[in-house]
C-alpha cells in the first residue's frame, strides 16, 4: 500500500516540478510527451517501472479491458503474449522496479482475481486461489518477491500480502 502511495507521488512529481530558481509561481508547466500514448479509457491505473524505462497502464482500446506495457526507450508498446484473457477483464496494474512482472487484477475466474504475469517467462501466477471474495489495488515489491493487495472476505476488506518465489534467470 505504501508503496504504491509512493508511486502516485513520485508519477506527480514527474507531472509537475518545482522551480527553485523561479521569482514568480513555484510550479512550471511539464514536458508533455509529444502525441502522448492513447489509451482511450478514463481509469488507465498507469504503473512506472522504478528504473523509468516501462510504463504499464489498463485501457479499453481493444474493445474489452486489457494490460499493456509502453517502453518509454524505445517508444513503443511491448507484447505482452498469454497476460490479456478474451472474456475477461484484466486491469490495475503495478510493476517491479525492473518491469519483469506485473501485478494486476483479473475476472478470468468470474470474480476479481490478484495474478503476476513474469515477462521472461511469459506466465501467469493465480496469487488469491483461497481467496473467496473479490481482490482489488494489487502493488508489487522492487523485486517481484511480495505482492499486497486489498481482499473481501464475508464483507470485510482487508490487506494481503503475498510472499512468492522468484525465478531471476
């Protein structure tokens, strides 16, 4: 949770910076990228790779709710094979600080799922199986390791954190 407060400042203090040196306003206009990346839905959940270089956002550009990843290097959108689902909703993604894995919620099982999709690896892993209820909000450590997120269980919301092992082949 904590960190994924710290992401939303740290993606603000990229949006506006402060100006030491300014004699009038304290806040200069941003560089905004030129064309931006459409992603032609309002809730893009966008997610940072703490290394700057992936930028991980939901959006509906392809008619149904899906993930991508934009590399901001490269300036392209990377594929992400066997992680969007047809007849379902994949969404809210967060990244570790390298971009391997990306946690994010999924409705492939009929309720709201928490996964962690492993690009060099190219699958997913179910973290809430003995989860009864929905889950929402996932953020992931720096390396992948622990994932928390929010979980209902008979109506009570509670935070989960999830230990897992990481291959880092």
């Amino acid at each position: 949770m904590l960190e994924r407060v710290v992401r939303r400042l740290l993606l603000a203090v990229t949006l506006v910076s402060v100006c030491s040196s300014c004699s009038g306003s304290l806040l200069t206009q941003p560089e905004i990228i030129p064309g931006g990346i459409n992603s032609n839905s309002p809730e893009e959940y966008p997610s940072y790779s703490q290394d700057g270089r992936y930028l991980a956002f939901a959006s509906d550009r392809r008619g149904q709710r899906d993930i991508f990843l934009y590399d901001l290097q490269a300036k392209r959108l990377i594929s992400l094979p066997n992680l969007n689902r047809r007849d379902s909703v994949q969404d809210q993604p967060a990244l570790s600080s390298d971009g391997r894995y990306i946690a994010y919620v999924s409705t492939e099982r009929g309720k709201s799922d928490i996964f962690v999709y492993d690009r060099q690896q190219q699958k997913t892993e179910l973290l809430t199986v003995n989860v009864k209820g929905s889950a929402q909000n996932p953020t992931i450590s720096g390396n992948g390791s622990q994932v928390a997120f929010q979980a209902s269980q008979l109506g009570q919301w509670k935070i989960v954190i999830v230990k897992r092992k990481v291959d880092r082949n």
